[in-house]
C-alpha cells in the first residue's frame, strides 16, 4: 500500500497556497528546483498527477485530497502539541484558513476571530466566496471550516445552524422620487438596481415576488461587500442590504425601505469532523456570534 510522507504533502499545499513553485520555495526556504522534486515524487509514489502547472497552479482531484490530508495531519499536530505544553507553532503563529461569505465578513464573521486571536497563537486566512459555494472550498480542502448556505453536511465534515442573514430592498429617497414614483410594480423593470456579481441573485427573488422579471432590469456590478452598499446609499440603484448594513441609514432616512417581504438566506457552519480543540474552539465563537445576531432559522 502507498503511503504519503507528510513532508512532500505539506510542500503540495504550499504550492497551491502560494500559486507558483518560485512563491512556494521562498515560503519552505528551499529552492525551487526542490518543490519541484517534492511533487514529482510524490506523484510517483501515488501514481497520480497531483498538480495542474498552471499559472496560478491548482490542485488536481487526487491532489486536493493529499492537501486536505496535509491540512488535517498539522491541525491534529497542533492540539497534540498544545496538549503536551509545547509551544504548538514554535514562536510563530499558525494559519488557520476558514471560508466566509462576503456580506457576513463585512458585518459580523470578524468580531468572534478577533476575540480568537487573542486567546489562541493563531492567524486567520481568510477566503471570501458566495455563501452558496464556500462548501466547495472544504471539499477541496483549502479551507477547515466554512459559512455556508448548505445545509448538507460536506462529505467528511459536521454542520451547525448559525442563522438566518435578513436582507431588504431599500434605496435613497431621491433614487425613490426620480424611479419609483407611481405604479411601482409597473416601474421595477425600468429601474437600475445594485448586483454584487452575476451569482448573486437575491435581486432577483424579490423581483420575483414583486410580479417583475427580472431579466429585464438594467443593473449596476459591485462586487465587495462595502462598496455595494455605498453604491446603493450614493443612489446608484436599490438592493437587497441586510439591515446590519442599512438599519443607521434608515434611521437617518437616508435610505428608505421599498417594501415587500425581506429574503432569508440560511447559513451553517461546516467543519472538518475532527476531534480537534481548536478548531472546536473556533467552531465555538463563531456559532455563538452568529445566533446571537443573525434571525433564528425557521
């Protein structure tokens, strides 16, 4: 039976990690020439190709495996380290990679890291992606846990429910006046609206359920959590906000709601079903943050 020799596994993932064998050898301190007859023997050993030597390389289905593996074997050092009263990272600090959506990186996902960071010799590298394709992340093995709006449990891995991000239509008053005056039922489809990217589709329900396809309606692209929604409070368009990034403007009336029933997005954590106290930890906080201000699930 082949076995896989953590050294030349870790060297994968800092290959992925760091996009080329140049950046990789500059992270492991060895020389390029190296890495690269750290892959090819494994890939011997395996019989598999494990690397796509593209630029930025990627990870072939065989070798997401290998780095997930990698991964979960530096996880497991690290409790085991911490459980003996040794220094776990040897004076450094360890990265812990975790997917989050982009709209709960903005409002809340940062407060719990924050008091995680303080406790525990770690760091964070964080991976922004929609909700609805963060799991791809853990299946691949890039990340260790993930917000996620897949209730399912990822092969390998445990779910809990954090709750639901509320999102509303709103715009300013004068987008208001000078668009929506009138039947606006009748008027959505002429009105520009505020689109994080082309997988975003939460306009898109509401426009739904206003009786308006949505297929019709000119729209503006901002996609960074912030920046959208100062798009919308500069009146570029309306959108869907959640009312951690509305409720002050609303307050000010600087922003008014349009109406109609606000859209629900779910969203769980997932993690590696390990038996690990930090990423336990982890787990912890930000399941505790996340029911303490996102809407309860239905």
């Amino acid at each position: 039976m082949s076995r896989i020799p953590f050294d030349l596994a870790e060297t994968l993932a800092a290959v992925v990690d760091e996009g080329t064998l140049d950046a990789a050898a500059r992270h492991l301190h060895i020389t390029p020439s190296a890495v690269s007859q750290r892959v090819k023997t494994l890939e011997e050993q395996l019989g598999r190709v494990l690397l796509v030597r593209s630029r930025p390389v990627r990870a072939t289905e065989a070798g997401a495996a290998v780095i997930r593996l990698a991964r979960q074997a530096a996880l497991l050092e690290y409790d085991t380290l911490a459980e003996l009263g040794e220094d776990p990272a040897g004076g450094a600090r360890t990265s812990v990679p975790l997917a989050v959506n982009a709209d709960s990186l903005a409002t809340w996902f940062l407060e719990p890291l924050a008091r995680l960071s303080e406790r525990h010799p770690i760091v964070f590298d964080l991976h922004r992606d929609d909700q609805d394709f963060t799991a791809g992340l853990l299946e691949s093995g890039t990340v260790m846990g993930a917000v996620t709006s897949r209730r399912a449990p990822v092969a390998g891995c445990r779910v809990s429910a954090l709750g639901a991000m509320r999102y509303e239509a709103v715009a300013t008053p004068a987008y208001v006046e000078r668009w929506l005056s009138g039947d606006r039922s009748g008027i959505l489809a002429g009105a520009p609206l505020v689109d994080f990217d082309r997988r975003d589709d939460l306009q898109n329900v509401w426009l739904s359920a206003q009786g308006v396809d949505p297929a019709t309606v000119q729209r503006h692209y901002v996609p960074a959590s912030n920046d959208f929604a100062t798009a919308v409070k500069r009146g570029l368009g309306w959108a869907m906000l959640p009312r951690f990034q509305s409720h002050e403007a609303l307050e000010r009336g600087e922003l008014v709601l349009l109406g109609g029933a606000p859209v629900d997005v779910a969203l769980y954590w997932q993690q590696w079903n390990l038996r690990s106290p930090l990423l336990d930890a982890i787990a912890e906080e930000i399941v505790s943050e996340a029911r303490r201000v996102l809407a309860p699930l239905s």
